[in-house]
C-alpha cells in the first residue's frame, strides 16, 4: 500500500488531483494535456518522497506493463547500439521501459527473447529480424504490436520502417566510379539478411554495364571479416583491387587495420567508402566518405507507428494503415576516396 498512499502524499502536497498525479506519474501527461508547470511539480515531488509504483499491481489493474520490448542482433556493433539508445530514449521520453534482448544473429536466441517479451508481458515489440521467415513475428503480432526497424521481409502483413539499402549502395558504387576507381571489392555482411542482399544488388546493379572489375566476398558485419579479407586479397604483390566498398562500419574498421599492417595508406594506394555513419569516422586518418542511414527518422517513424496500433487496439479500432516504408540514404564525402 506504500505507494498508493505516496500518490496521495503527492496529491495533498502538490494540490492536484490524485487521478492528475496518476497521470503524471504513468506517462500519461502528454494524453491528457497536463501542464507543464505541474507536471515538474508532481515529478519533482515524486523523487523527493522516494515514490516508487507497484508495477506488477499496475499491470494487473491497467493491463499494460508500460514495457516495450527491444530486439537487436548485435548490442556490440555500434550501429545498433546507437539504434538501441535512440529507441530508448524516446520510448523513456513516452514513459515507457524498454526491455533490451541481443539474438546474436541467431534464430534461435531470437525465439528466445521473443518468448522472454510474451512472459514479461511487453506492450508492444520493436524488432531487428534475423529469421528467414515472417511466421513467426506475424503470429505474435496478433497478440501484441509489432514494427520492425532496419530489416524486413520480403512478403509480410507487418509494419517497417528500413534504410533504402539498394539505393544506399548503388549510390557508394557510382560515387567510386566518378571518382575513377577500376577495380572495386566489396566486403559484405551476413549474406542471409535483407540490408546485405539489397547493398549487394545495388553494387552489382551499378557496376555490371561498366568497363570496371568487381568482386563481393565475406560473410559477417564483423571488424574480424574486414581485417580477414582485406589480408587475403591485398597481401600479395599485386594488388586486384583499387577501391573497398565495406557494407559496416565494422566490416570498415577491420579492412583499416589490415591496410595499416601491409603499409598500405587509405585514400592514396586504395580508396574506401563505407556503409553506416558514426561520428568517429571523421576522426580517421583519412576521414571516412560513408552511406549515412536514417537513424533516427526510423527510429521515430517505428516508435509512433508502434504507438498508433497499441492505442486503436486499446481501443478497439482496427490497427492503422500498414506502414512499409524505405527512407533513402545519404551520402557523406569524406577523403577516404
């Protein structure tokens, strides 16, 4: 009972309403149109008597746990990690935890963690997918909302907000050809997932009708499969290629050390582009011309579509027009190449 009669405490000093401090206090400010004068007052008040919300009782009495569930095939790679604190933000900013899962690239560890969301009772799910198969996400969806962010199925009922990756990278294939370069590599991700085989396409679509050489090889958005096929093909004497267009950051990073340890100098001997921004690759020696991903008009367009379906099932209208939408790349001019 401690923290039913802590919203009273906070009702009798502030002087709302104990239905306002509710409000405030379960994210709902923003719904119901409260000040902002006193929603500082009622939070403010909050933290200094120590409230803390019984949010088993919570979820009991609303039928909501106030959780959304977050799922990303790699919290180590910065590209996702920096998707992840954008989501988390504003989801915290809508009163809302988030309850973070890794699958590691693994269908397996993602059925896990998408049946962690179903027991801890998330209201909604935004996903990274890495199964082959929309089934399974499409059958939860029927249950509890779910968006996917980043990559999506080629045929599915599901909502998603993506990167142009096709266009992202013909985009990175055609900036190297105006440049002059004749002989471009391409080091590529995990070769099952949607972004991949659209940077893929797009590459090969740019460069197939032109007087130039090209080649994809690798398997993983790793720094180790940069490095690795960076040594295997650039080690020799002669030297197949000019150019490295890497799909990652990461892929970028370990093609770096592998150019440093066979002295090769970055911009000059070989140019290199790459897939994803992050704001270390200006302070790179040389700086870093990349494919700039939408990051957080993604993320903002996936937390609001999410949103829009929670509040017409609570209630009871059909869910909103499905939302599949690709938002085109940008290109970052840099030295690099």
């Amino acid at each position: 009972m401690a923290s039913k009669s802590n919203i009273f405490t906070i009702a009798s000093e502030t002087g709302y309403s104990v239905s306002t401090v509710s409000r405030v206090l379960t994210g709902q400010a923003e719904k119901f149109r409260i000040s902002k004068k006193a929603i500082d007052l009622i939070s403010e008040t909050a933290r200094r008597v120590n409230y803390q919300p019984d949010l088993v009782a919570q979820t009991l009495r609303t039928r909501q746990s106030r959780t959304i569930g977050l799922l990303v095939p790699g919290i180590d790679n910065p590209f996702f990690a920096t998707l992840a604190g954008i989501i988390i933000k504003m989801l915290g900013d809508r009163g809302y935890h988030t309850l973070l899962a890794d699958s590691r690239e693994s269908e397996t560890e993602e059925e896990q963690a998408l049946q962690m969301f179903l027991g801890r009772k998330v209201d909604g799910i935004i996903s990274v997918p890495v199964s082959s198969s929309a089934a399974r996400l499409e059958q939860i969806s029927q249950q509890i909302p779910v968006v996917l962010i980043d990559r999506h199925f080629r045929k599915t009922n599901l909502p998603y907000v993506c990167t142009d990756n096709y266009a992202g990278a013909r985009m990175a294939a055609e900036y190297l050809l105006q440049r002059g370069y004749k002989r471009i590599l391409a080091i590529q991700g995990v070769r099952s997932s949607m972004p991949n085989q659209e940077r893929l396409r797009g590459f090969e679509d740019a460069l197939k009708r032109q007087a130039v050489q090209y080649a994809a090889v690798g398997n993983a958005f790793s720094v180790e499969n940069g490095h690795d096929q960076t040594i295997a093909l650039f080690a020799g004497a002669d030297k197949p290629f000019d150019a490295v267009f890497a799909f990652s950051a990461t892929i970028l990073l370990g093609a770096i050390d592998a150019f440093r340890e066979l002295n090769m100098k970055v911009g000059k001997e070989v140019g290199i582009i790459s897939f994803d921004n992050n704001g270390f690759l200006d302070f790179l020696d040389p700086a870093v011309t990349r494919v700039e991903q939408p990051l957080r008009e993604a993320s903002e367009l996936a937390v609001e579509t999410l949103f829009s379906i929670m509040e017409a099932r609570r209630e009871g209208r059909p869910d909103p027009d499905l939302l599949q939408r690709l938002i085109p790349p940008t290109l970052v001019v840099r030295s690099s190449c």
